[in-house]
C-alpha cells in the first residue's frame, strides 16, 4: 500500500515538502541533524601579561566519554581556560589535554557522560568534486552549517611551533564557507563522518582542513595518551631538488633532499652530514622531498640509531645517525 505522502503532486499542484528536499538538501539537513549536537562552541580565555585575552572557535566531539578534538591555534597556550556550549544548551567546561602545533590539533576533556560523538572517516577516501559540510561555531552562532565541494586535495599548509617548522600533508581545500570562528569544527562527508578539522581561512569562496585520516589517529591518539606528540629530529634545512641523471640511474630515484644547511651540534652535524649533500632515502625507504622526510621522523627513531642514503660529489654513500627528539620550546 502506497502513503498519500508518498505520491507525487498533481500537475500544477505546489510541491511537497518531501520533493523540495533534493537529494544535495536531504544530504545537507542530514548531515545537519546528526553532527549538530557533537559540534561545541569554544569560548578561550588565554592568560597573559596584559591580562586575559578571548577568542574562540569550535570543537568536534570524538568519544562519549568528552574527549573533543579542535585546531591547536583555538586554544592556544596550555594554560588557557575553555568552556564549550551545545546546541541543547548545555555548558561545559573543557580541559586542555595536549596541543599539537606542528598539525594545528588539538585535544579537549569535558566531564560529561552525555555528549553525543562524531564518526570519523577516512580523509583518503574523499574525491575532488565531492560533497562536504562544514559545521562551526563562527561569531558564536551555534551549529552554523555551510556545505560545498573538495576544491583540491594534497594541499600543504606551514605549521610552526618554537624554531621548528613542519608542512601539514594532504590538507583538503574546500568551497563551503568558513569564518574564523569554523576553526577547530568539522568537515563531514555525506554519510555523516568527520573527514576533516576546518583550521584556515585560504581566500574567498576557499577554506583549508587538516584530514581525518591515519597521519591524524596516531596524533591524536598521542595527544589523549601522552598530552603532546613526539617527533624525531635531524637538525636540517633542506628543500627538494633533481637527482643528476647518472646518479638517478643508478639509484632508481629521480628527485632528493638538498642540504642547505646542518645546525650545529646536531645530530646531522654529529655524523658529518655536509651542506650540498643530497638525502635519498632513509632505512631503505625513498625520500622525495621534505614532506617524505617529516612522515619518517616518528616516535620510533627517537634514539634509534638510522641510515641515510646520501649522495655526495657525484658518490652514493651511507651515513649513519641517531635522531634526538625535536624539541618545541
């Protein structure tokens, strides 16, 4: 049996509420509905010398138990206080669990057992052209919902934090509408999973997210655990440049890292590593470009001893070294 809600109208007749919900709107209000009551507005309130500062932005709800995750530069210092309010008006305050400023995350605790949880998806899934929403908090305006397409994906951001400087990888670009208080809320794909977290404003009409993908679970994951994420380091500055053909013929690899510089005292230094030195691969694995180098630099080579392969005046050799952790401050 066929609901007279279910057919359509008669010729001529105003549409009903069921047909002017397209399948883009269903997706939309879908999305809507269901993040809505994961997504908080943060209100920050940062101690300095001039006294307290404010600012704000949003936060995604990841676990039922009230752990949120937004962007690093919402909240800021780790002496900042931040509450976090609701759509069902409930209002919380969020204790800083641990800042990551190299991926621009950041990981919250509010004590409550009623906080409803986002899905997260897998950023690497996403396709150019596909549909996302973002959910935010902008102006305070609780719930906020603009919805557009993946502009680009593969973008990369600059992050820095003391005199460390690191590239976000895979940021996705999008055309739904961010203002800065969407910083730190939720970029969702059509089923209703959180495959981004809105962290920039790029130009009109364009905003960037940090991706939900397995990069972004281990830092989290580190954040909840540890309170920070621990990076090795080499105590480099480099950029990508080409492999002489003979050289990359031989090798099997067409670009590397150019040493432009060995800091002093370093790891790098300690094992003569020289300017000019072209890094082609780390433990076996092919380096690229700096970006290939940052993603091999975990926790796991802390301390670890590890073998370069470098190209130098025209010869490949290996250069042996024991990475230290970056330190932030």
């Amino acid at each position: 049996m066929t609901s007279l809600d279910a057919l359509p109208s008669a010729p001529g007749a105003r549409p009903t509420e069921a047909e002017a919900l397209d399948a883009y709107s269903r997706v939309v209000t879908g999305v809507a509905e269901a993040l809505g009551p994961s997504v908080a507005n943060l209100r920050v309130s940062i101690r300095s010398r001039r006294g307290r500062a404010a600012g704000g932005g949003s936060g995604v709800v990841i676990t039922p138990d009230g752990f949120l995750l937004t962007s690093a530069h919402v909240v800021g210092a780790s002496g900042a206080r931040v509450r976090a309010s609701f759509t069902d008006g409930s209002d919380l305050e969020a204790r800083i669990v641990g800042t990551d400023p190299l991926s621009d995350l950041a990981v919250l605790r509010a004590e409550s057992a009623r906080l409803q949880p986002a899905e997260l998806g897998d950023a690497a899934t996403l396709r150019v052209g596909q549909l996302v929403v973002a959910i935010g908090n902008p102006h305070g305006y609780a719930g906020s919902v603009t919805a557009g397409v993946v502009s680009a994906l593969g973008r990369s951001l600059p992050a820095s934090a003391g005199g460390a400087t690191r590239i976000i990888d895979d940021v996705i670009q999008t055309d739904a509408a961010l203002n800065p208080g969407n910083s730190g809320g939720a970029l969702v794909d059509g089923s209703q999973r959180v495959v981004g977290i809105n962290t920039a404003v790029a130009g009109v009409g364009l905003g960037l997210a940090v991706p939900v993908n397995a990069t972004t679970r281990r830092i989290v994951t580190a954040l909840m655990r540890d309170g920070r994420v621990r990076r090795a380091w080499l105590g480099i500055a480099g950029g990508a440049r080409p492999v002489p053909p003979r050289i990359a013929a031989t090798l099997g690899r067409d670009r590397a890292i150019e040493v432009v510089e060995v800091i002093e005292g370093s790891p790098a230094a300690r094992a003569g590593l020289r300017a000019e030195d072209l890094i082609v691969g780390v433990d076996g694995l092919p380096v690229r470009g700096v970006d290939d180098l940052q993603r091999l630099m975990t926790e796991e080579r802390i301390d670890t001893s590890c073998a370069l392969e470098v190209v130098r005046e025209g010869a490949a050799r290996t250069v042996e070294l024991v990475p230290r952790e970056l330190d932030l401050a």
